[in-house]
C-alpha cells in the first residue's frame, strides 16, 4: 500500500525587517498550516534573507502579532522549514555557518523551482 503524500504550501517572502506586518503574517500564515498539518515551507529571497541573520527576529515587532522571534520559534517547533536564495545571502556578504540561523537551509534555483512544482500552492508577500 502506497502512503499518501502530505499537502504542502510553499510560502515565498521577498520583504525584509522593514515590512514588519508582512513579515509576521507570512509566519503567522505558516502556522496556521502546520496547525492543519499541512506542510509548511518559507522561502526568504532578496531583502528577506536579513531574517535568517542571528538575532534579526528579535527586532520584528508590529502591534497586534507574536515578534517574529517567537513566531519562528513556534514554526520550527511545528516542524516548518525555512530556505534561503543562495545568491540573496550571499550577495549580502553573509556566510551561513557564521551569520545565519542554523535553521535556514540555503537552496539553488533549480531545488526552489522543483519545490514550487511540487507543492499544492504558493504564497508569495
């Protein structure tokens, strides 16, 4: 007997600390998935990647929603998975075993287009 492959919804964030409300809401999003059991994945492009930097969740506050360092906290927690466009962080001179949260798993175009395909929908803020 076949096992039945899990929904999953491919959540795609291009806005960084500086859209605070967008930023939570894409993880407040997530968790509702998760909270479905629904698979959950955030994929962090351009500004985004400044997220992922050690200690940058902290400073993710907007009135009404969790801070972002413990809306991640309960997105890992859940079992979500957060990606990172290689060339993003890198262009910003990050190094990800020095800089960046051990939870971000960095990903090449070709596995971030297989992963769109792959999911039953996309997100994107």
């Amino acid at each position: 007997m076949s096992e039945e492959k899990k929904e999953n919804i491919v959540y795609v964030l291009t806005k960084g600390p500086e859209n605070p409300e967008i930023v939570l809401l894409t993880f407040v999003h997530a968790l509702g998935a998760l909270a479905m059991d629904v698979e959950a994945k955030v994929v962090l492009l351009s500004t985004a990647v400044n997220l992922a930097q050690k200690g940058a969740a902290r400073h993710v506050k907007y009135e009404g929603l969790k801070p972002l360092d413990e809306l991640m906290k309960d997105f890992f927690q859940m079992g979500g998975q957060l990606y990172l466009c290689t060339p993003c962080y890198k262009g910003r001179g990050y190094d990800d075993k020095i800089d960046l949260i051990e939870q971000a798993q960095p990903i090449a175009a070709g596995f971030y287009a297989q992963m769109l395909l792959d999911a039953n929908a996309t997100v994107s803020y």
